[in-house]
C-alpha cells in the first residue's frame, strides 16, 4: 500500500474544523479573502471569512454574494474592513492584482497559485508574512508541497518563520520517518570518534527505545542516590518513601550508607503500584483534593450538628472547593484511585453527594460516618501524589525497569504511559517549555545536545541533525490551542513498542475550566505500521465516557479477530469508568481514501506516520 494513503485518511478523519480559530486570527492589517452574505443600514454586513460568519463595518459599497480582498482596519469593538482597491478605484480579485499592490512585481507562477488560494481560502495574512512565504517558496526544492505547508501554517495562524516551515516540512513531506531519522543520525555518530558524540550516541540509542544501554534499575537509583544534585538525591528518597520501600523516618545519609538497594523486584512493583495511584489531574487541581480533604478531616471529627459549629470562613471554603471539584470533572478519576485504595460503596456515594450538593454542611450532617471513612481513604491517596520532580524520576526508574530482561509487572496501560512519558523526557519535544519554565536549559534531553553538537557547522552530521531537529520541532508546533479545545500530535520511534515503524497519535478534546483535556469527551486517532495488519488507523470517539471504535486496516477479514478482543476491551475501559460502544473494522480502499482526502482536507500530505498525546 502507498505510504501516502493512510496518513490522508488520518487527516480526514481529524474534526479540526472545530479548532478553526481563523476569525480570532484577524489581527489589525491583515488581509483576506471573505464573501458579502447580506447588507445592512450604516455599511454594516454580514461576512464569511472561511467557515465563520461575522458582522462588519465596511469602508466601501459592496455587492450580496461578491468576493472581495478585504484589509482589517480594527477588531474591536467591531470589526472594520476596508476593500483592497487598484489606484482605478477597481477591488482586488485576483493574486496578481494583490502582489502588484503589495509592490512584489514580476511574480512566478507558484508564487501567484499561493497567493489565489489564500484568497479563495479565506486565509488571512499579513503584508510581511506574505512576503516571507514568498521567498521561502522560490527557495523549496518542491515549490507545490512548500506552498501547502505553508497554507497550512497561514491557517493555523502559525509564526511564518523559516524554522517553523522546514519543523514541518519534514513532518510532512520527508520520505525519512523519525525513526529512520533518528538511526541515520546513530550511524553519522558512531562513525565520528570523539567522547562527546559517543553521548550523543547514547541518547540517541535511548531516544529509539533500546533498552541495551539503559543501567539495571538498582544501579540507577544508586547513581541518582550518590551522583545527583542534592535536589534530585532528595526527590529520590521521598519516592522511595512513598513507595514503601524505606520508612518515612529515613535520611538520605542513612539511605547512602544501606546502598544498594535490596530487593528490586519487590521495588519494581511498589513503583509500579505508586504509579496507579497517580491522578490524572493537574497541579493546581491536585490543591484544590488537599484542601478540600484537609476542610474534611476538621468538619467530621467534629461532634455534633456541624452547622452550629462551622465558622463562615470554613463555611465559605468548603462551598469554594466542592464547586471547583464540581466544575473540574476530577470525580470519575478520584473514584477509581478510591475504589482501589478500599473505600466502600456507600462512602463513595456521599462523596459524590457532597461534592455535587448545593448545601454541602446538610450533606455533612446527614452522611457523617462515610464521610469520615472516605476523608481518611483520600488523604491515603493524596499522600501517594508526587511532586513534578518526583514524577519525573518515577518514570526514569520505570523506564529502566521496563528495560530489564525479567519481565514488570504493569498494566499495558501503565507501560504505555511510562514509555510515552520517558520519550519525552529522553528526546526533549519541550525543550522550549523547560527553558521558559527554569530559566536554564533543562539537562540530558536529546534536542539539547543536538543544538550544542550543530554549533559546529562543520560537522559531518549536522545535516542528519537538523533532520532529526526539525522532527521534534514539528510536534510542539503541531498543537493547536483555543479557549473551549485542544489538538496536539506526538510522534515516536515503534521500537518502543516492538514496531519497525514510528508510532503517531493525534488527540483532540474539549477543555475543562482549569485548562485539562476532557476525558469525557474527546477524540483519538492512532497511526501504526503494523507487521501482520500493515497500515492501520484506530479512530477512537469519546462522548460522555462512552467509547465508540472504527478500526481502519490494509488487510480484511480481521472482524473474527475483533470478536475474540472485544469483551477484554470492555472490562479494561469499564475498569477505568468508560463504556464501549461499538467496534466497527474498515478496509482502506486505496483509490477511494486517496480521493476523497485529496478532496476533503486542506492540510498537508503525510507520508510518515506519527501520533500525539498530552503529557
């Protein structure tokens, strides 16, 4: 099968159109393409710019159901246009007619394609973006392909920066897949003798998922316990003490002395365990359960009615915290971690009452006892939450053994999160986001020693460098922001997975009030090269926790091997509080997905794969 075809289904089947933010791009100067819908009183009209809709006060006198170029002249309080005119008074039309006012003469005929779809496109664009864009479509090797990435790029309202072009050219259009990438530049090092690029070698050997150079999990810690900052030798001894593996009353001086650590395999399994015990909540929510468990403890060692006894301050607080916890859709993660830390059904439910009542004090009156039992379940689980730094040396460890011959015992949801996790802390995808975070450029990731190894522009891998660069470059670039929703996509090497080929997933959602994706409602695609299924896409929907499938393969006759899959499947989602809805299978049909893809989508052809996901 044609590599090009199933990334063009994948691209299909995106529903990015919810992400189209081309209205909220329109920024004061920019131009762009738009349709007169209707005509109002004052010179106000209704205008489609894309697939938006908006009223505007124009500049000029326009005709229903015309085309024209239009120049934002302001944003707010409305939006004003004015019409591009030529010095006869006459509106621009046409791309040349646009490049001509925009003083580019003499144009190519790439340069004039560019510019018509913009406009037909209704893409807005400044003066000087455009321009730049122009120059970096005279200087591709392929003038077509750059000009869809660079549509691309307009639409998204991308930086239209040389950087951000080549990032995701290669993504693209590159026939090297990260993972070839990756190995191309292995080769380009091993071949170049010197100790700085041997660990280069090294990350690069970790970044592809090969586990032969990773050290035994006890050495690790050791190294960490002995060699690291003070700040990581302590986050490793709080781990260790949340594990269970040493008591809380243990220093780190006393810890150094017992070295080494004894008993990894019962290690392996408390980290493991530490790991389920996790909440896929965000920092800030995380402070909002402890206080609110810390509001709980008081209220029900209390004796007597509570009301009587609360003051306005308390009172005020717990109202505060179960809204947030109300509003944040946390409840369905916080009822697992205490289904299994051994809370009871009935201490569940007046949780869950509390927490959605709004007179929480009468709840408290009424349910005292299993609120009392369930208050000291959560502090049992909010004391197993990790800080940032301790989270990140949980993975480092898990990855480690993951990597050991003697099989871990984790859940195959676990291990892909710990791989997942690990990759991107290994290649560095956000390098970027640690620098503006610490304010130093964050150490051991593979994208900072790829950017200090090509400060020698003689080297003779610094072209298999910037491949690889520009692959890890793509992926922050490729996420997409609004204020209701979000799209990211996150590639990585199959060997990590036991696949030739890269794994890409692209995950799209709508937004909880603290900025989290919405577990309840979102939208997964999965990209694998499969050996026995080859090209194969999962597109997995999410509405209200309920989990619909469409398995799309190269190969047919999978649907008894469904069959047999499909009631695992449904204990594993019910386990994690979804419900499957339905499995469908779908034959890629190589002519008709080709197609319609062509027809349908406006972004770029993929021929890699690749796949996205939060971190």
């Amino acid at each position: 099968m044609s590599s090009l075809t199933t990334p063009q289904l994948l691209n299909q089947l995106r529903s990015s159109a919810a992400l189209n933010q081309q209205s909220q791009s329109l920024q004061q100067g920019s131009l762009v393409g738009g349709k007169v819908l209707k005509l109002y009183p004052q010179a106000r009209a209704l205008i489609q710019i894309g697939g938006s809709q908006m009223n505007a006060q124009l500049e000029a006198s326009l005709s229903v159901n015309e085309r024209y170029v239009f120049q934002v002249q302001q944003t707010k309080p409305m939006l004003r246009l004015r019409v591009i005119e030529e010095e006869n008074g006459k509106t621009l039309q046409s791309s040349p007619q646009v490049l001509q006012q925009l003083g580019i003469s003499s144009p190519s005929k790439s340069q004039m394609n560019f510019v018509s779809e913009l406009i037909q496109k209704n893409i807005p664009f400044t003066r000087q973006d455009l321009k730049e864009a122009l120059q970096i479509i005279e200087q591709s090797g392929s003038r077509s392909r750059a000009s869809q990435v660079l549509l691309d790029m307009f639409s998204r309202n991308l930086p239209i920066k040389s950087s951000v072009f080549h990032a995701l050219y290669t993504r693209y259009t590159d026939p090297s897949s990260l993972t070839a990438s990756l190995q191309s530049a292995l080769n380009g090092v091993e071949n170049v003798a010197n100790q700085s690029q041997a660990s280069l070698g090294h990350q690069l050997q970790q970044t592809l998922g090969r586990g032969g150079s990773s050290l035994p999990l006890d050495q690790a810690i050791m190294r960490t316990l002995m060699n690291a900052p003070i700040g990581e030798q302590k986050n490793a001894l709080q781990l260790l003490k949340r594990s269970g593996h040493v008591s809380n009353q243990m220093s780190l001086s006393q810890l150094q002395d017992q070295l080494p650590i004894n008993d990894s395999d019962k290690l392996k399994n408390q980290l493991a365990r530490l790991l389920e015990q996790q909440l896929p909540v965000s920092k800030g929510t995380k402070s909002v359960i402890h206080q609110f468990s810390s509001i709980l403890n008081k209220l029900t060692d209390k004796q007597g009615n509570v009301a009587e006894h609360m003051p306005p301050k308390l009172e005020q607080a717990l109202n505060q915290l179960t809204e947030s916890l109300k509003g944040s859709g946390v409840w369905s993660s916080l009822k697992v971690a205490l289904t299994n830390q051994g809370a009871s059904q009935q201490s569940l439910k007046a949780l869950e009452y509390l927490i959605g009542s709004s007179n929480p004090t009468k709840v408290l009156n009424e349910n005292r006892s299993s609120l009392k039992e369930v208050t000291n379940t959560l502090n049992q689980v909010m004391n197993q939450q990790l800080s940032k730094g301790e989270s990140v040396k949980l993975i480092e460890w898990l990855r480690h053994g993951l990597q050991e011959p003697n099989e871990m015992a984790m859940s195959m949801k676990d291990q892909f999160l710990v791989k997942l996790k690990a990759y991107t802390q290994l290649s560095g995808i956000n390098y970027e986001y640690q620098l503006a975070e610490k304010g130093e450029a964050p150490s051991l990731s593979l994208k900072g020693s790829i950017l200090q190894a090509m400060q020698d522009p003689l080297s003779p891998i610094v072209e298999r460098l910037q491949r690889v660069l520009n692959h890890l470059n793509a992926a922050p670039i490729m996420m997409q922001e609004s204020e209701q929703s979000i799209q990211f996509n996150v590639q990585m090497p199959g060997e990590w997975f036991g696949i030739e080929q890269d794994v890409t997933m692209d995950v799209e959602g709508n937004k909880k009030e603290n900025g989290e994706i919405d577990p309840d409602y979102c939208h997964i695609l999965f990209y694998l090269d499969l050996h026995s299924l080859k090209e194969t896409v999962i597109d997995m929907r999410i509405q209200q926790r309920i989990v619909q499938l469409t398995l799309f393969t190269e190969k047919s006759g999978v649907e008894g091997l469904i069959q047999v899959l499909k009631p695992s499947l449904e204990k594993g989602l019910e386990q994690l509080n979804y419900k499957l809805s339905t499995v469908r299978h779908k034959e890629i049909n190589l002519k008709d997905s080709s197609e319609t893809a062509t027809n349908k989508t406006n972004t770029p052809t993929r021929n890699t794969g690749g796949f996205d996901q939060t971190i």
